[in-house]
C-alpha cells in the first residue's frame, strides 16, 4: 500500500509540474483525472469502513502451559458489490510475558463473504492473558487513502497448571524415620458420617469444615462427627514467592500451582475429598473437592489469584496436611515441629527455585530435620 501511495505522489507531483508549464487541456488532463480517482479511492475507502463487521470470538479458553493456542477472529463483508482490502494488527499480552507478542495479517474479503484471521502462540507460563485485534486499517481500490480503527475486540485465555504424572508424595527426604500410618502426602478417608453441623469455633480442625455448606453461607461450617477422626486431605498451598528470585519468579509460580492440582488429582483420582486452603493478596481462601471434573474451575482460580505482599501465618491445625510453599519463614517451621509433637503428620512440599542454597533456608531444613517434620523437595522446571 505504501508503494501504490509513493507513485501516485509521484504521478501527481508530475501532472501538477505539466499543467504550470503547459497552460492548456492537455497540461491540465492527466491532474483532474488522477484527482478524480483520489476522490472515488477516499469514497471506497470510506464505505469499506462501514461495510466491515466484526464477529465477537468465544470469549475465553482454557488451555494447559506449554499447549500451543490459536485465536481466531472473523470478519465480514456486508456489501454485496464492494471488495474489501485490509490489515490487522494483533498481540497477545498478559502479567507473565515481560514483551507483549504482536503480529500482523493482510486480507481481502470478497462481496458477502467472510474471512478469518488468527493469531498462534504457546505461553509458557500460567496466567490470565489476552489476545486482541488492536487496529485495522481498510484501503481504498488504488491504496492512496486508508482509514484505521480500533475494533475492541479480544479474547481471554486461561493458561492453567499442567497435571503432572509423578507421584508427589512427600517420602522422607530428610530421613526422618517415622512409620505412621498417615505418613507422607496420601492419608487414608474415613467414611464415618456426620450427624450435624454448626458454626465454625476456634480450634476446631480443618478436616471437619463443611465446604460446601461454607460456601453458601460465606461463613465457615464445621461438621459434627461421631469418631472425630473422620477427615480429608487439606492441602495448604501459599502464593507468596520468595524474594531475589529474578527470572526464576515465573518458573516458581509454574511449580507451586502445577504441584498443587497434581497432588489434588492424585488424592480425587482415589475418591478422596480434598480441601485446598490457600493464601493470596486478598486473604484466606477455599475450595472444596471431591471429582476431578472439579479441577480444571479450581485451576482458573488458581491463576486468577494474586500473591500476598506481606508475610502471612499458616495455622496448621489438621493432622491430614499437606504443604506447598516456596517459602522458608521461621514461623512456618516451627508450626510444623509444633504439630509434629503433638501426634499430628503434616507433611511440606518445597518449590525449590535453581539456586535456593542460603544460610537461611539451611537453618530451615536443619530445623525441620531436628523435629523429624517430613518434607520434600520439588524443583523448578
């Protein structure tokens, strides 16, 4: 289009210097008709704008990290004579891609017809994004005049954590010899039934909380039991990410989320019931489950949360427990030794960045190894 433009300057520029130097039809000819031709391009152009519609996409998709995604948007030609030219631009940005990707296509559409253009890309990390058209620019029949727009038209995608196949359960890593029953990351489900339920009172543990109940009420309901050792699995995932993490802060964020639906998986896969608890810039949060039909919500959630600016306390007050962090505060390791002592089995997986070496996080594991607390050790990828 920038050619077509470029000569008809030039032909324009020459037919200007013709008709001063010969003052007559012939000097004046070639200009009148190159700007009545202006004219009916500008006129083509403008009714190109108007005949070209958008169709809105679907609105939102949900894919895994590391599956590759192709948006595709359409447009229409309402007019039944008119051949429309044009180009979009596109991009596709979001928190987790430090340069927004951007491209662009050129199409024709013909007289009541459709076309489409897409926009291909595999995000490799999890989050929200946005795929968008940000401009399109129609061109009239010679290209000379153009009219740009902004079609507002987007696309959201939900990039969720990939369930992995290993098994993450939390073995003893640190050599702890402990042969309970509930060791480690996979506990045992009690069928016993409740016969009633009432408010949540302090002190009362986690696995006895009515998820559901809690949910409609938006106040936290706690089961009554007959044999108080009827429970579930509580999974204590924090959000946080650790300081001087660099580059590395993505790829920690990917392993704390794609640990957490794994070990979720693999408890449901056995018709287990899951509580996750967890932690993020707007307070405590939980979700309950019971299918793994229930884990592709629960991983939009994931992504959609945000993580906590500031320390936050962990309380620990069910023995079926399982932890993910990346994290190693004081706090938390003495919540677990405290746990530990008191006949309860929590267990702490830690999302290792590369580089996690410090004298800090050394005094950390040495105290967990002191007071036998299980853990293990995931690192990033």
């Amino acid at each position: 289009m920038f050619k077509s433009r470029a000569v008809f300057i030039v032909l324009l520029l020459c037919c200007g210097v013709a008709a001063y130097f010969f003052d007559s039809r012939l000097g004046y000819t070639p200009l009148l008709f190159l700007l009545f031709l202006a004219v009916i391009d500008a006129v083509f152009t403008l009714i190109s704008r108007l005949c070209i519609k958008m169709i809105t996409p679907a609105g939102s998709k949900k894919l895994t990290r590391g599956e590759r995604v192709k948006i595709i948007f359409n447009m229409q030609n309402i007019a039944p004579v008119f051949i429309i030219r044009a180009r979009a631009k596109m991009r596709f940005y979001g928190e987790n891609i430090d340069k927004p990707y951007a491209g662009s296509a050129a199409f024709i559409i013909n007289p009541k017809s459709k076309v489409d253009t897409w926009l291909e890309i595999t995000p490799i990390h999890v989050g929200i994004y946005q795929a968008e058209i940000t401009k399109i620019k129609v061109y009239g029949l010679l290209g000379v005049f153009s009219l740009s727009f902004e079609p507002k038209l987007s696309e959201t995608v939900f990039v969720i954590p990939r369930i992995n196949d290993e098994d993450i359960g939390v073995a003893a890593d640190n050599n702890a010899e402990d042969t309970s029953p509930t060791q480690g990351a996979v506990i045992e489900q009690n069928q016993d039934y409740y016969n009633g339920v009432r408010e949540y009172a302090p002190g009362d543990p986690m696995h006895s909380i009515h998820w559901k109940l809690t949910a409609r009420n938006s106040k936290y309901m706690t089961r009554l039991y007959d044999n108080e050792d009827a429970g579930s699995l509580t999974v204590l995932l924090d959000l946080r990410l650790p300081p001087h993490t660099g580059v590395n802060r993505l790829f920690i964020y990917d392993k704390l989320l794609e640990t957490a639906v794994t070990v979720i998986n693999q408890h449901v896969a056995n018709n287990e019931q899951v509580n996750l608890v967890y932690y993020d810039g707007d307070g405590v949060k939980a979700l309950y489950t019971e299918s793994q039909d229930d884990i592709p919500e629960i991983s939009a959630v994931l992504v959609s949360s945000t993580a906590p600016a500031s320390k936050i306390k962990i309380d620990i007050n069910d023995d079926s427990a399982v932890i993910i962090t990346a994290n190693t505060d004081k706090e938390l390791a003495i919540s677990l030794a405290e746990q530990k002592s008191l006949g309860g089995h929590p267990a702490l997986i830690f999302i290792a960045p590369f580089i996690f070496y410090s004298v800090e996080n050394s005094k950390f594991f040495k105290y967990l190894d002191l007071h036998f607390v299980d853990y293990k050790k995931v690192l990033t990828s």
